[in-house]
C-alpha cells in the first residue's frame, strides 16, 4: 500500500513547503499523517522547511551507513530521508515527502504505488519568488527556472497550480488527497 507514500515535486518557487505546511494545520479529520523531514547539505535558512541539515562529509557518512530510504542530488546539495522518516509508513500513516523531480524514477521503482504531487507555478510567478528569496544570482535563477519544464509526471500524479492565494492550492490538494486515499477500502472512515 505504497500510495501512503506522498511524494512532493515541483519547481523551485511553486511553494511547495509553504503548500504542505499549510497542508499540515488542515489535516484534521484525514488517516494518521507523518511530514517527513530531509537532512540536506545546506544552512538551514529563516522562514523554510524544518530541516536536518549537514556537512557533505556527514552526509557521505550517513549515505555509507544506509541511513537513507531515498537520497538525490539538486541545486548543488545533497538531500536525503532518512529511514525513520518513512517508518510511520509500517503503521498504516501517511508520509508525506518533499523531494525531487529528478528522483522520480528510483522513488517509482522502489514506491510503483506512490502518490505523486506536483505543486507548480507559472513561469513569472517562480520568477517573482525566487527573486523575493533573495537566495541566488540570476544565473542560478534562471538555471533553475530552465529545469522546471524538464521532466515528465507519472500517469495518475496529482497537479496542483499555485499561483493565487495559498488556501485555495491547500484546498484542492486536501480535496485531491481525500479522493485518492478513499479509493482505497483501507482508508474509509
């Protein structure tokens, strides 16, 4: 019963953690749920997700030591879930995961049955937010911007458009969670 699994995607600037955090304050009256928390090889920054965040030697350690249940490389860090993150799965939780376009393939391999989300944005509007982050040269920003259309999503992926205010994407992920998981016999309340 993989489709427990939710797996987050979309561009940089979509507003996925904003989405999923929102997401969380709403959850009520839905199965058990778990937000899975990545370590990354970044500074943890003011106003974004909660975090593990690592040096790259510690990161390699852990990698060695089979600490991570799924890792990926994206923006020049390294970002991995760690095993216990994905734990809540064995006892019938949801878990959600923000993760990486380009981990699709190795999540559906190992996950065929995972729910995939994408959360997205128009072009001027990931352009708009990753100007207001003030994180990046407008090199790196547009590089970013030019990988968003370079991916393909899994037949049955659940899209969410964020482009107006943040409660109407939180609704139509919540309404399209709850479809999704009540078609599953299992999850009827």
């Amino acid at each position: 019963m993989t489709h427990r699994l939710i797996y987050v995607v979309g561009p940089s600037g979509a507003g996925k953690d904003s989405v999923l955090h929102r997401l969380s304050e709403a959850w009520s009256g839905m199965p058990p749920a778990h937000w899975a928390r990545r370590t990354i090889t970044r500074a943890a920054q003011a106003g974004g997700e909660a975090n593990e965040c690592v040096d790259r030697p510690l990161f390699e350690r852990l990698l060695q030591a089979g600490a991570f249940a799924m890792h990926w490389a994206a923006n020049g860090h390294a970002y991995g879930i760690r095993r216990l993150e994905l734990a809540p799965l064995a006892s019938g939780h949801c878990v959600f995961v923000n993760g990486s376009r380009a981990h699709l393939p190795q999540l559906l391999g190992q996950w065929p049955e995972a729910t995939v989300v994408e959360i997205s944005a128009p072009a001027d509007v990931l352009l708009q937010r990753l100007r207001a982050r003030n994180r990046e040269s407008v090199q790196a920003i547009s590089d970013r911007l030019a990988r968003s259309t370079q991916f393909e999503l899994p037949d049955g992926a659940i899209r969410i458009v964020n482009d107006g205010p943040l409660n109407e994407a939180v609704d139509m992920l919540l309404a399209a969670l709850q479809l999704r998981l009540g078609e599953h016999a299992a999850w009827a309340r």
